[in-house]
C-alpha cells in the first residue's frame, strides 16, 4: 500500500509541475491582454496601423512567453 501511495504521489507531482509551468507560461499572456484591453489615449493614438499592432501586442505576447519559456529551460524546471 505504501508504495502505491508513493507512486500515485509522484505521478501527481509530475502532473502539478506541469500545470504550473503552462500557469506561468499564460500569465504574462493575461497581463498583456488585460493592459491592451483598456482603452487607454495613449493606447488609442499609437497603435493605428498593422505593424504598431503586430509590434506592440502581438509581438510582447511572444516575447513574454518565450522568455519566460527560456528561462524555465535553462534552469531545468522542465
């Protein structure tokens, strides 16, 4: 019984972890969504063209997400 307690118990570690590195990886993905959802003046007035958009909305969400995608590789959380 103990090991397959401890088996099950291990089995839903490797789960959690998961599930938190895929939380951390939408979390700037949410922030990002939520500040561009606000119509803010500044917001309004700058991004009028499809390469402001793709620059500045687009284009933070990546690098959000890959850097924080980088920096769980490279201190082997994965």
């Amino acid at each position: 019984m103990d090991v397959y307690l401890s088996t099950v118990s291990n089995r839903l570690n490797v789960v959690m972890e998961r599930l938190t590195i895929v939380a951390t990886i939408f979390l700037p993905l949410t922030l990002l969504t939520g500040f561009f959802g606000m119509n803010f003046g500044w917001l309004v007035r700058h991004i009028q063209t499809p390469w402001a958009f793709w620059a500045f909305g687009v284009g933070g969400s990546l690098v959000s997400s890959l850097s924080i995608l980088l920096w769980i590789r490279r201190n082997r959380v994965t």
